[in-house]
C-alpha cells in the first residue's frame, strides 16, 4: 500500500514537472523570437563594421536560445533525461559572449579562456569515456 502511495506522488510531481517544461521551452521561444527580431534590426544598421562586438554577441546570444529550446526538446525526446554535453556546449558558448563583452580587461580575458580551455577538455573527455559508459 505504501509503494503505490509513493508511486502517484512520483506521477504527479512527473506531470508537473513537465508541465513546467512545457512553459519554460514556450518562455524560452519567446525570447528566441525577440533576440532574431533585434538580430534582424541590427543588420539593418548603416555602421553595421562599427557595431561588430555587438553583433557577435547578439548572434551568440541567439545560439544559446538554441541551445537552451534544444535542451528542452531533449528533454521530452529522451524521457526527461538530458545529455552532460549540451550542459557544456552552453558553458562554452555563454563563456564566449563574456569573453567579448570583457574582451578590454586582460584577466577577465584569461581567466575566460581558462574556462572554456577547461570545458572543452571535459567535452572531450565525455565523449570519449561516454561509449563505454553506455555499454
């Protein structure tokens, strides 16, 4: 009797989890659209070579809006299980636009590339061991 008690709350923490899912891929898709439609307003822009660090950062800011809406996809694709890798595909992307926003203070800069030396590494490793974590 206790296991099955266990077992509905189980269900319904289940549903409710993915019915937060659920508003977080539409909120998250929201702000996709709006971050292409300021994309789009900045190419339109007449001193398009002046405004170039704020260009790539807007355009890495629409790659982590990807990358977190791909997330969310995953998530229902794969049973509520999300791959270690795309956490680190996203560190290493967020690292990036910090490391143009902070591109004029050299230890920021370092420390940034530290960072994103770091993650790669650990990708690298992931995938290496993954297949025979699976197997």
């Amino acid at each position: 009797m206790k296991h099955e008690w266990h077992q509905k709350v189980a269900g319904y923490f289940e549903y409710v989890l993915n019915a937060v899912m659920i508003v977080i891929g539409v909120v998250i898709f929201g702000f996709l659209l709006r971050e292409l439609l300021n994309l789009a307003q900045m190419l339109w822009m007449t001193d398009i070579a002046g405004h170039f660090t704020e260009l790539a950062e807007e355009i890495l800011v629409v790659f982590l809006f990807f990358e977190f809406l791909s997330l969310v996809r995953e998530y229902f694709i794969k049973d509520a299980h999300i791959s270690t890798g795309n956490f680190l595909y996203i560190g290493v992307t967020a690292l990036i636009r910090a490391m143009l926003v902070y591109h004029d203070q050299t230890d920021k800069t370092l420390m940034l590339a530290a960072a994103i030396f770091l993650l790669v590494v650990a990708q690298a490793i992931y995938r290496c061991f993954r297949p025979k974590m699976d197997n």
